[in-house]
C-alpha cells in the first residue's frame, strides 16, 4: 500500500489556507438597540455608595468616642459631617437626574410605539423596550433604597454624637454650678470671720444667697429642657428629610406608573379608533354586496316571470 501521508498534509494545509482566508461575519445587532452609559453611571454611584458605607462604619468608633485623644477631634467630626451631607446630597442629585433621564427616554419610545403598534403586535423592539424599562426601574429602585439606607445610617450616628455631647456639656454645666455653691460658701465663711473688721462694708445675706441659689437651679434645669427639646426638634427635623425622601421617590414610582398608564390608555384608544374603521369599512363592503344581491334576486325573479310568460304563450 503507498504511503498517502504527503496528500494528506497537503489537503490538511489546504483546508487551513481556506479556514485562514475565510471572513468571519460579525454578529449584526439590530438597530434598536440602546448604547448609552446608563449602566455605567448606575455602577459607578453603587460604588460611590458602598464606600460611604464601608467609610461610616470605619470611622463610627473614634466618630462616638468622647475622648479627643482616643478619637477625633471635634473639627474632624464637623468636617466629617459636612463632607458626608454633600456626597449624600451628591448622590440623591445623581439618582434624580438618572430617573429623569429614563422618564423622559421611556416617552419618546412610548410615543414611537404607540404608532407602529397600530400596523401589528408586539414585535421584538417592544418587547426589548418593555424589559429594558421594567430592568432600569428596578435599578433605580435599588439604588434609592441605598442612598436611603445610608443617609439614615449616617443621621444615627451624628444623632448619637450630639446627645453624648449635650449630656457632657449638661454635667459639665453641673459640675461648675457646684464649684461656684462652694466657692460662695468659702466665701460666706471668710465674711462672717472678718465681720469686725469689715462692718463697713456691704454683702449678700444668707437669704439673698438662698434665692440666688434657687434661681441658678432654676435656671439650669430650664436650660436642660431647652437642650432636650432642642434635641427632639433635630430628630424630628432629620425624620421629616428621611420621610420627605421616600415620598419624593414614592412620587416618582408613581408618576412613572400613571406615565405607563397613560401610555396604555392612549394605545388602547388608538387600537380602537383602528377597529372602528376596519368596522365601518367591513360594514359597507357588507351593505354593497347585501345590494347586490338583492338586485340580482331581483333581476332573477324578472327573467323567471318572462321565461314563464313565453312558455305560457
């Protein structure tokens, strides 16, 4: 038998030079299809978000701590908190100017479907648009729920920081009151003792001291209750900006949702304006061959009577 193995290197280089040569088609997407930076943009403040988080609870610890040389110092903490007010009010910006953006897209394809669904069904183009909208919202939804999850975690903390420091600043306030009850006791006692020697001049009685004592405690504890409702007006403030949040994007779902409905309504009504012509078209084709046929029974019955009238004659 001859060695066949120099033609079959041969078909084999063959078949490389054709595999070589041979173009590849690309795979072509259709028209329709959108290429913008939404999704870019929708990552890119997902990380923006997750290292606010991973940034708030590195710094909680030393942020609560009362104790300026085991944390921070209270500048630190001041600019701490206004840094994180702006990048939160940053990022509510930037989820506000996304769902715009998709509102406004979602209209322009609406109003281009409700046209070409009136020559037909629902073709591939609608149904990628309807996935891709349902997709983006449920994205946008996402990411306010984490905007939201962090400004509430950040609010906690801040809310926190400002009750241990007002209970510091309330002992504080205490302390000192009760220095000055013993100074002026000190004081007291050094009166009484040089009172020979000092009966010219004037000083406050027992009495007046006793009122003065009384008022100062008076107003210590009126002051105490100004902090403390100073505190639940800054609560309530910081709840009314949380709630003022969620219904901003309870609104948005909703308007997005009538926007839909609308879109619906209007495709509905056009759907049946085309029915409506396609039935009044229907009805006269039916009324021109019902004429029709009446006149040609008509004329059928008037052929019978001649027919008959000639056979009769």
């Amino acid at each position: 038998m001859a060695d066949q193995t120099p033609l079959f290197k041969q078909c084999i280089n063959i078949i490389q030079s054709e595999i070589k040569t041979a173009q590849i088609k690309p795979i072509e997407q259709p028209n329709y299809i959108i290429k913008d930076t939404f999704l870019k943009e929708c990552f890119e403040l997902y990380q923006i978000l997750t290292n606010l988080n991973q940034f708030i609870n590195e710094i909680k610890l030393n942020y609560l701590a009362l104790n300026d040389d085991k944390g921070l110092s209270t500048i630190e903490k001041d600019n701490i908190d206004e840094e994180l007010q702006v990048k939160i009010q940053q990022t509510y910006k930037k989820l506000t100017y996304l769902e715009n953006y998709e509102s406004k897209r979602n209209e322009l394809i609406n109003k281009h479907s409700n046209w070409t669904s009136i020559f037909g069904g629902k073709s591939d183009q609608s149904i990628y648009f309807e996935t891709l909208s349902s997709h983006r919202n449920a994205m946008l939804k996402f990411l306010m729920e984490c905007v939201n999850y962090v400004n509430s975690k950040f609010t906690n903390i801040q809310n926190k920081r400002h009750v241990r420091e007002r209970q510091i600043n309330s002992l504080n306030f205490q302390n000192i009151d009760e220095e000055e009850e013993e100074m002026d006791d000190v004081q007291i006692t050094n009166l009484e003792s040089l009172e020979v020697e000092r009966s010219g001049e004037s000083y406050f009685s027992q009495e007046q001291l006793q009122e003065l004592e009384t008022e100062n405690k008076e107003f210590l504890h009126m002051k105490t209750n100004q902090l403390k409702q100073v505190e639940k007006v800054q609560q309530s403030i910081m709840d009314i900006i949380n709630i003022q949040n969620e219904l901003s994007f309870k609104l948005q779902s909703q308007g997005d949702q009538i926007s839909n409905l609308i879109d619906v309504h209007s495709q509905v009504e056009m759907e049946v304006k085309s029915g409506n012509k396609q039935l009044n078209q229907a009805t006269k084709k039916n009324k021109r061959s019902a004429n029709l046929l009446v006149m040609l029974c008509f004329i059928l019955g008037i052929l019978l009577v001649i027919i008959d009238y000639i056979k009769f004659i």
